[in-house]
C-alpha cells in the first residue's frame, strides 16, 4: 500500500529526529510575535531591516490595491505586466547599477528561470556545495552537466574550468550562504569567470538590502562591475514583501523574458506588491539607520557568545548559527529556547550536511539589544543545565 509506506516513511524521519513541525502565527512578522498563541522573542525571520510590517509599506500596499486590484490576472507576457512592474523593474536596474532587471514572483522561480534559460544539455554549471537548494534545483532542471564543488574552494573551481570543454560554463554561489552566512569571495570568481570565458550567477538572497553602499547588495559590497555577472536577488527578506528580480545585460534580460519558464508560464505578481515594493526600495535606500543598527546588533551577538559552549561559525553578516551538530540535540536546544519564550529554529539535514545541525539565529533591525541579551542570558542558562 502506499499509503502505509508513506506512513513508514514519516515515522521514520520522526524517530531520526528530521520530522518538521510547523507554528502557526498570530501576528504581522516582528521581533515579538504570537504563535500557537503564546508570545514569543523570535530570531527566525530573514526580515533582517523590518519592513515585512513598516506602515509605509502597509500604506503603499492598500495605496496599490486601490489603484490596480488584488490579482493580476495573466502572465507577463499575456497583458499581466502593468505600469508598477515596469516602474519596479526600473528602479531595481538603477539601484543595483545594471543595465536591466526582470521581476519573478519569487526567488525560487528566478533561479529555476534563470539555469535553464541560459545552459542546457552540452553545457556545464558550477556550483559551490553549500548553495541554497533552489540553484541546485535549477541546475537539475536545466539537464547541463553539474558539477559541484568543495565550499568556497576556488582552487577546486579553478581546475573544474581548467577541464571543461563545454560550449557555455556557468559558475553559481549563494553571496551569503543561507545557514552559514558566510559571504561568497565574489571579486575572485568574477576573475575566473572572466580568465575561462564562463558566467556568474549571484544569488544575493541575504545581501540586498543589507550589504553594500545603501543596501545595494553584494555588488556594491565588493565594488564589482563586470557584464558576466548575473544578479538574482529576493524581495521578500529584506525587502520585506515577495518576489524577486534578475539584473544583468539587456541581452541576457531579454532572453529571459523570452525562455525563462518559470517567468513565462505564470501568473504575474499582484501589481499592488510592486507598487509596495517600490516604497520598500525608498526605506531600504533611505534607512542607513536600520543597516547599522543590525551592524551593531550584530557585534554584540558575536561578542557576548565568544565564550559560549556551542560556538557561532564565522560569519559577519545577519546569519548567526550556532553549531551543534547532533539533530536531536539541536531540537532539543530550540525546544528549551521556547520554553524561555525565545524561538530560533534548528537547522538539520537535508537543509544542512550530515553532522552540521545548527541553530540558525538571525538578527534584525526591528530586534533592540534587550531582545539580544535575552537570548544570550537563556542560551546560557541552558548551556549549563546541559
Ligand atoms: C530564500 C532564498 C531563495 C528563495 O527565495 P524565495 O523568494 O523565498 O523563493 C533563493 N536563494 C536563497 C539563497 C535564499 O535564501
């Protein structure tokens, strides 16, 4: 019966400690939030500036959905595509300094778009093993030879391209690797993209917004202009709505709109949340407060845990996790967290590799450094219970 086999499996994940639970939440995404109607301190969000629920955004979404309605009703290419799309995907192309952006209704979409509208069978993609699951979705899809190589280990790459006889190469990395938080040596891959005639996909998820010179992104960050870069970035982190967008030369934008599959055979985000998205763009240039702030956030985090027994992996950016390793052992600190009324999730295989479970804290400029120093006071307490 399949039925019971499906039954076999899920109990089995379960005792493996892998079974995923979900909250379900009273309240706007926030520092404070209720779930299953309990209030709680969360670290979960990746609303790393606050926006998901800033009243301008709240306005300029109302101010939306009486100008243009709920739905959008067709595809992009089938009268979907309205004034505030266009108008967003402007303002994106100039914010990030690229000749031309594309919306997609979210950053899974824009990924799985974007492979396979750019390599195929003949073709290769490279990808750094710790990439967000969406790449390593696209690069199944797209059916090019895929070829994953060692964490941020650019010798590996280099020989990877040194070897490949393939007619287009293209080369994929998180910016900032998603439960690691680590930051991608960009500057270094875009000089090995250029030396082996290849591309760079930049998947900058947790960059934009926050890194670079007003929140314009890894790009910026790292003061990179090169036309073999090609950015994807998401609109619901800390852009604080839903979407996501891909910039690069008019050649490869254009391509895109005419083979990305996942751009063509949808239907197009509600205009009102272009039309938010466009007020989200003005908070994020305009709110350098909300970036050092989580700077500062940030710091104290890392400092105030130097000592702690699980010890934070490097990272500088939002991201903070915990490493803890065992499965079980990560469910169990997360469950203590909440019973302190502090939720931080634990990250465990497949999402992480075997033997790397972790808690995966993120900070945010809606967090104060109260919220802060309560989660340090409950990890300790714990960490010496255990
Ligand atoms: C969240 C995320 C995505 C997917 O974006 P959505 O808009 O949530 O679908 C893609 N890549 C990375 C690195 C992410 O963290």
């Amino acid at each position: 019966m399949i039925f019971s086999a499906l039954a076999n499996e899920l109990a089995e994940l379960e005792s493996r400690g892998l079974k995923r639970v979900r909250r379900t939440l009273q309240t706007p995404q926030s520092a404070r939030v209720t779930a299953d109607g309990r209030e709680y301190l969360a670290f979960c969000s990746n609303d790393y500036l606050g926006l998901a629920n800033h009243p301008g955004l709240v306005r300029a979404a109302q101010e939306g959905c009486a100008r243009y309605g709920v739905g959008a009703g067709a595809s992009h290419l089938i009268l979907g595509h309205g004034e505030a799309h266009h108008a967003l995907e402007e303002a994106l192309a100039r914010f990030v300094a690229l000749p031309r952006a594309l919306q997609f209704s979210t950053g899974y979409m824009a990924n799985i778009g974007v492979v396979a509208a750019l390599v195929g069978r003949g073709d290769t993609v490279f990808a750094d093993r710790l990439n967000h699951a969406s790449l390593n979705d696209a690069c199944l899809l797209a059916r090019a030879e895929f070829k994953r190589y060692p964490h941020l280990d650019l010798g590996a790459l280099e020989k990877l391209l040194a070897a490949s006889r393939s007619r287009r190469k293209l080369v994929v990395t998180d910016a900032v690797f998603s439960m690691d938080g680590d930051i991608a040596p960009v500057p270094e891959l875009v000089a090995l993209v250029e030396r082996f005639d290849a591309w760079l996909l930049v998947d900058d998820a947790h960059g934009f917004g926050v890194l670079g010179e007003r929140g314009r992104g890894v790009l910026s960050h790292f003061g990179i202009e090169s036309p073999r870069v090609i950015y994807m970035a998401t609109l619901g982190k800390a852009a604080g709505v839903l979407g996501a967008f891909v910039a690069a030369r008019t050649e490869v934008v254009e391509t895109l709109v005419q083979r990305a599959r996942s751009y063509i055979y949808t239907t197009a985000t509600p205009p009102l949340l272009a039309h938010a998205l466009l007020a989200s763009l003005d908070l994020i240039e305009g709110g350098q407060w909300r970036r050092d702030r989580l700077a500062r956030l940030i710091r104290q985090l890392k400092s105030c845990l130097a000592a702690s027994c699980w010890p934070l992996m490097p990272s500088d950016t939002a991201i903070q996790p915990l490493a803890i390793g065992g499965n079980a052992e990560a469910v169990a600190v997360s469950e203590q967290l909440a019973q302190h009324g502090i939720l931080v999730p634990a990250i465990r295989p497949p999402t992480v590799p075997q033997g790397t479970a972790r808690l995966r804290v993120s900070l945010s400029a809606a967090h104060s450094e109260d919220d802060v120093a309560q989660l340090v006071a409950a990890l300790n307490e714990i960490s010496r219970k255990a």
